[in-house]
C-alpha cells in the first residue's frame, strides 16, 4: 500500500529541509518524500554513495534478522529507528512467522509517524510511538509501548541503520546499554551501521563527498564507525554467529538485493542474544 504524503497534511512538517528518513524512503522507491529530500538523495548518489543498493540491502538484512529472531521464539519487536513503513515492515515479517507478533515502532520524524499511525491503524498488535531513541527510560516508559510490549520476557530490539546518527558525544554506547539492560534475558539486540572501513583513498574521498551531503542539508550528520567500533556497541551481549560482518553477509538467503561486492553495503550487521 502507498500513501502519498503532503507537506499540508501537518503543520509541523519541515518539507525544506531534507530529512534521512524521507531520504531513505526514496531510495527505497517510496512515496513519501519531498523535492528536498529527492534532491538531497540524488546529490549524495551522483558525488559517490551508492544509496539505492545500500538501502534496498540493508533492508533484507533487516528482514533475515526479524525471521531469524522469530525463529528462536521472540514474538514480540522493538524497532528504533523504524522510518516510514515501507514494505517488508518489521509486523508483516513478524507476523507471517507468527501472527500474534508484536511491534513498537519509534521514530522522531513526523512524515515517518503519522504514515506509521495510518498504516498501522487496524493492527492492534502494532503501534508508533513519536519518540527519541536517544532517551532509552522515556521510550521504554511510553504508555503506548507499555501497553503492547512485554519488557519482562524476551523482545528483539532493532536499531537497524540508526546508531550513525548519534555522533559519540551522545554516548551511543550508554544508548545501546540502556535498551539491553532494561530488556529481559534472551531477547536480541540487532544493529546494522555505516561504515567507511577499508576504504579505497578514492572511495573514501567520494564517501566523504556524500557524508558531506547530509552534514551540510540534513540536520543529522552521518558517524562512520567500524566493525571495532560496532562490536563495542554490542558489549555485554552474546553476537550470534557470525558476528560483525557485511551487512549482506548475515545470514545470507539469496533474495538478491544485495550489491555483488559485500562491502559496496557500506554497512556492517549484526545481532546479539541479550544473556
Ligand atoms: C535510514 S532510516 C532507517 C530506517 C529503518 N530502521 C531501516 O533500516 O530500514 C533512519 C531512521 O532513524 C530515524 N532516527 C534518526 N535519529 C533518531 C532519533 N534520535 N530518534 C528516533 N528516530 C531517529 C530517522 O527519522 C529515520 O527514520
């Protein structure tokens, strides 16, 4: 299902300046962006990111990791994070496995929440909450999200393409352990991250040039970390095999949208059983 969203349906919506979850909802091949947005997205893709491909392949790990979960028992999602449903979303996965699967999304971007509230409108297992995940004990507070979720049995808390939005003085580190430390033991934790990490000088030079894109037009820069960097995020936790890799070599399944080289993702992956 496709809903065209328009800057006149809420006020509050800033539809200059570009946003990475309308961005991103291009890439995709959705319709819930604005010329901004468009436009940011393609000046970012003609100075060298790859962003189609590194979307669209960041979005099937996403799924591999929500089937894998469901196959270990979780039945019940935390997405932080979760953009503007686009298809394959986090409930539709859940549920095809499980149909009484639950899911919180949280996002802080208005064209991200009020499309998730309409989506997800006649799915009581299902809920947005306007939120940012940054503060960990008011998002796992949030009535909405008590009232669905379970926090004293097991829930897969994903923060799929998110953490390089908080640049390090924000403690990602004590944001990660935040969530982990509330969740209860046997839920996942599940992260994918943009990276730079070996790097040609030349691609690096072309990825500098994109990141720039975001740095100038986008009120959230881009933190490129490394696979160090992202095991670190996850500390306290046990990484199911095979641990930090290419986000296209997690679990691979063959569906074939992802790039040929792995590392063309730009993205490491992973999830973590929470002890
Ligand atoms: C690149 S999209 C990723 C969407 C989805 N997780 C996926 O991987 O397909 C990043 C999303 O994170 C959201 N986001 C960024 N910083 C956030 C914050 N501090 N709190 C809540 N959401 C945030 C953005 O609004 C955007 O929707």
């Amino acid at each position: 299902m496709k809903i065209m969203f328009t800057p006149s349906d809420d006020p509050l919506v800033d539809a200059d300046t570009p946003n990475p979850a309308r961005i991103y909802d291009y890439l995709l091949g959705g319709a819930n962006n604005f010329a901004a947005d468009r436009d940011a997205a393609e000046q970012a893709m003609r100075v060298g990111q790859v962003g189609r491909t590194v979307a669209r392949s960041n979005r099937a790990f996403l799924r591999r990791a929500v089937r894998f979960m469901c196959e270990q028992g979780v039945d019940q999602f935390l997405d932080l994070g979760s953009g503007i449903p686009t298809v394959g979303n986090v409930h539709e996965i859940a549920q095809q496995a499980n149909p009484h699967a639950r899911v919180a999304y949280v996002d802080n971007e208005t064209v991200a929440v009020t499309y998730a509230r309409r989506l997800l409108a006649d799915d009581p297992r299902s809920v947005m909450v306007e939120a940012d995940l940054r503060h960990p004990e008011q998002v796992l507070a949030d009535p909405a999200l008590t009232g669905l979720l379970d926090l004293s049995r097991p829930v897969g808390i994903l923060l799929v393409s998110v953490l390089h939005f908080v640049p390090d003085a924000e403690d990602p580190a004590g944001i990660v352990a935040g969530y982990r430390e509330a969740a209860a033991g046997g839920g996942y934790l599940v992260v994918s991250h943009y990276t730079d990490e070996g790097y040609s000088e030349e691609k690096r030079a072309r990825a500098e040039a994109g990141k720039d894109v975001y740095q100038r037009r986008t009120r959230t820069p881009v933190v490129a970390r490394g696979r160090a960097e992202l095991a670190a995020l996850l500390a306290g936790t046990e990484l199911v095999p095979p641990g930090v890799v290419w986000a296209p070599d997690w679990h691979p399944d063959g569906t074939g949208t992802d790039p040929e080289v792995s590392s063309e993702s730009e993205m490491y992956a992973a999830v973590a059983r929470i002890p």
